[in-house]
C-alpha cells in the first residue's frame, strides 16, 4: 500500500499531468473546469484522484508487478508493453466508471460537472481512440509518477 503523504503526492501529480495534458490538447479552464489548481480542485475530483492513485498496486499486480521503494537513482524507467497498457488501460477506464457511476453521474453526450454527465460513461469498447488515449497517457505515466516519490515498478520474481 502506498501511505500518508505519498498517497497525496501521487494523487496532486496524477492531477498536475491531466492538466498539462489538457493545456496541451488546447484546453483550458473555461473548455474544462477540472483544469484549476489541487486547491482549487472539488472535493469529487481530489477523491477520484486518489481512487486512481490506490488502484495504481491493483494495476501492476495484474501483470506481475509491484513497487517498491528505489535506492538506485541510475535505475532505467520502467517500460510497459504496448498489450500492457492496453490492459491496464481498460482497467483504469473501468475503475473510473464504477467510481463516477457510484457518485451518481450518469451518461451523457457532453461532460457536465453540475448534471454529472460525461459522455465517457460507456464500456472500453465503445470508448473513441482519443477517449482511450487518456487511459493509456495515465497508465504510461504510472512509472515517473512513481519515481516522483522514490518508487519504483518492478516485475514480480526478477532482481529489484
């Protein structure tokens, strides 16, 4: 389990990589109110980014993974498959479904935080290639989100 301060920094930072990614796309807070400061950020959105970071061990143990914490600063990122993070992907998507479905929101064809619709809200299948390739910018970032807080991934059973 990832604990206390750390859980939080990795959760601010899964929030700080969602609006630089954003701002890139050319998004901004009027396009997309998720895009304010950790601060500034609803309750709702601080609490789904913490689900995320504590799925983050659930993830990498569905393919034989874990974490732990690094000593070795020279250490080579840790690279996931391209089938990897198709899988873990999908199964962030999932998680984040379930999450906003058991906060009430519903499907709807334009995100709304006020009606809590988001066009989002269907199975992985049905989901774009740009709506999938959130998921999968989130998965690939796990690595450096980690190693912000001096974790590192590693494969079940090779030397750390």
């Amino acid at each position: 389990m990832i604990f206390g301060g750390t859980y939080e920094i990795l959760a601010r930072a899964i929030h700080e990589d969602y609006v630089r990614s954003e701002r890139e796309k050319g998004h901004t807070p009027e396009t997309n109110p998720a895009m304010v400061p950790w601060e500034e950020l609803p309750e709702t959105l601080k609490e789904s980014n913490r689900s995320a970071t504590e799925y983050i061990r659930v993830k990498l143990k569905a393919i034989g993974c874990d974490i732990a914490i690094t000593t070795d600063w020279d250490a080579q990122p840790f690279k996931l498959s391209s089938e990897e993070v198709e899988l873990l992907a999908e199964m962030e998507h999932d998680r984040w479904v379930r999450e906003r479905l058991a906060r009430g929101w519903i499907y709807g064809p334009t995100k709304s935080i006020q009606k809590k619709t988001h066009p989002y809200l269907v199975p992985w299948a049905k989901l774009s290639e740009e709506a999938k390739d959130l998921d999968r910018d989130a998965v690939r970032a796990i690595p450096a989100l980690l190693a912000r807080a001096r974790y590192q991934v590693y494969r079940v059973g090779e030397k750390q």
